[in-house]
C-alpha cells in the first residue's frame, strides 16, 4: 500500500515541480531577498506584537493618542522602532575591502564610507557545470545586503575573472561596468554584451590616464592598459591596471599581467609613486609568470592577497614569487587558506 501510495504522490509532486519550473520562467516571478539586520527582525515582531495588542484591546485603527498613551508598552515599542529604523544612518562607517573566496579566481567587493559598492571581478571558470555566480557570488552579495552594484570594473575576459558577474548583472541593479579594449573576442564578451543591452547598463571603455571618482572620499586611476594593447598573452597582459585610493589608503588592482605587461608599466610609473600601494593584489593568482622583482620594488606592499584556489591545478601561487613578496612583507593572505579576507580602513 505504501508504495502505491507513493506512486502516487510522486506523480502529483512531479506536476508541482513543472509547474514551479513553468512558473518561474515568467518574467517578475523572482524576486531576491537581502539579508535582513537582526535589528529589523526584532522590528518585525514588536510589530506583530503591537498589532495583536491593538487588536486584544479592541483598539481601532483611528486611535486616539490618549489612549494609546495608556499603553506605555506600545509606546516605548514604537520608540524602539523608529531609533531603529533611523538609528543606523547616524553611525559612522568606514572603508570595507571583502576579498571574496571564489575558489579559483578573483573577486573584490568594497564598500565605501558613503556606502557605494563596487565590485572587482566575479570568479568563474571554463570547467564543470558550477555557476559560481549564481550558487556562491549572488548569495554572498544578498547575504550583505546587497542590491545594487555602483561599479562592476572587470579586468579582462577570462573566465575565471567574469564568468561569475554574468548571473550579477542579470539578478541585482549594476549601474556602471568599467573594462578596457579586450585583444580578442570571445563567448564571454558575447553573453556581456547581451546582459548589458539586455538591462541598459552604462559602460566605460577605460585606458591608461584615466579616473573614476566613486565618492568624496574614493577614487580609482587607471594605470594600464594603453591604447596600443600588448599582442603576447593579448587577456592577459592587458588587465586592467588600477590603483584605488581612500586618504593616505591605497591598494593595487592587477589582474591577470605578466612579466612583460609589469616591465612595460614599471617603465611608464619610473620615478613616480604612481604604483606604491599600501596592499597588493597579487597578479595573476600568484603566477611564476608574474610578480617581477623590479614591480614589487617599485610597489612595495605591506599587505599582499592572493586570489587562488585550494589543490589548484595551476600550482598557483609560486613558491619563488612567495618568496619575493615576502622580501616586502610577510603578510600574505590567501583565500586558498583564509577564506574570505575582510579589511576595514579608517584612513586615520
């Protein structure tokens, strides 16, 4: 009788699947939550509770506030509900860096003080059938309460660097993307351009020379590349290059370069501290292709940060460019051993 049963009940569970499937292919059908503050949890029950007395006394909608007065507990729940709401808005904030674990790839997420967030990259990869977008990035970005994408800057076309925006741009607001002239076309660039026709978002082509002021507080120059692109390793070695500052804070965005991408830009900042940053983000996942001897001397990081996956089958990072950095600094973070890495500046 239980498998009978069964037999049944399967058949109706399969009809409420297809029709959740049909369901949710219609356009508005999903809609995606952030992560509520727990302040606005215990909001929600106050509210429910208010509303359960008003009703347990009989108390109408049109109540006149010296009766509500004679209910000091919903008075002091409001007054709790109202600092609630606008409490956090008085809070100073200061400058937060995620440098998100994607497995084996790059992904930044910073938050400024006049909470713009901007988005470095998103991770990805050519293998397997894992979105890393849809099932780790767009749950992470909801899980701090995030809908909308101030800046989206994309380094180059690998996959490992954008294939994890694409199910962020189509789920969550993206206001601005900010690449440079990639060398060669590509499937990725074909599914970027279709998102971005798709939801009108803005895009600046950025090259050498150039700024994108974030805020009162934040900017970013654009360091590299050139208009005449590098034709060796063409992705590659024509990442963006930018350098973000906050006060006397700065980090160094990389990519993917390689040896002869940070010769040609050691030679463009010789001289200059264009590229002294107080963190690195290690090119290229720590590549023996990268991290020259004469680029780290002209950045000379304190803090480095390698995006890289656990047992990759890269060897990333390099042993000989650990030890390099480690002339400069001995504080490398990897997210192969840490995880997410979060920094939170003052700019004291």
């Amino acid at each position: 009788f239980a498998e009978f049963l069964g037999i049944f009940l399967n058949f109706l569970l399969s009809i409420l699947l297809k029709i959740a499937e049909v369901s949710s292919n219609i356009i508005g059908s999903n809609v995606y939550i952030k992560t509520p503050y727990v302040i606005e949890c215990v909001i929600y029950y106050l509210l429910i509770f208010i509303l359960f007395e008003f009703k347990k006394f009989k108390v109408q909608i049109r109540v006149r506030a010296k009766k509500l007065a004679q209910k000091p507990i919903c008075i002091v729940m409001l007054a709790i509900i109202i600092i609630g709401c606008i409490g956090t808005n008085f809070i100073p904030k200061s400058l937060r860096i995620y440098f998100v674990d994607v497995g084996q790839g790059d992904c930044t997420l910073i938050q400024t003080p006049t909470n713009k967030n901007i988005l470095i990259d998103g991770g990805g990869s050519e293998f397997g059938t894992f979105d890393i977008g849809e099932n780790t990035l767009l749950p992470y970005l909801l899980d701090r309460r995030i809908t909308t994408i101030d800046y989206m800057i994309i380094s180059h076309a690998d996959s490992d660097h954008i294939a994890g925006l694409f199910a962020v741009i189509d789920n969550l607001k993206v206001k601005n993307i900010i690449i440079s002239k990639q060398g060669k076309n590509s499937d990725n660039l074909k599914t970027l351009n279709e998102l971005v026709n798709r939801n009108k978002i803005n895009v600046k082509i950025v090259k050498s020379g150039d700024y994108i002021g974030v805020d009162k507080y934040t900017y970013f120059e654009i360091l590299f590349p050139e208009e005449e692109l590098i034709k060796e390793n063409i992705l590659n070695n024509n990442s963006i290059v930018a350098k973000f500052s906050y006060k006397n804070f700065s980090m160094l965005f990389t990519g993917d370069i390689e040896e002869i991408a940070e010769k040609k830009i050691c030679q463009m900042y010789k001289g200059t501290n264009k590229l002294n940053a107080v963190i690195l983000k290690v090119a290229h996942h720590g590549s023996k292709t990268s991290s020259t001897e004469e680029f780290l001397e002209i950045v000379k990081p304190n803090i480095a940060l390698i995006g890289v996956g656990e047992n990759n089958n890269f060897g990333h990072p390099n042993k000989e460019v650990l030890k390099r950095i480690n002339q400069y600094t001995n504080l490398i973070y990897r997210t192969d051993e840490c995880g997410e890495i979060s920094l939170v500046i003052t700019g004291e």
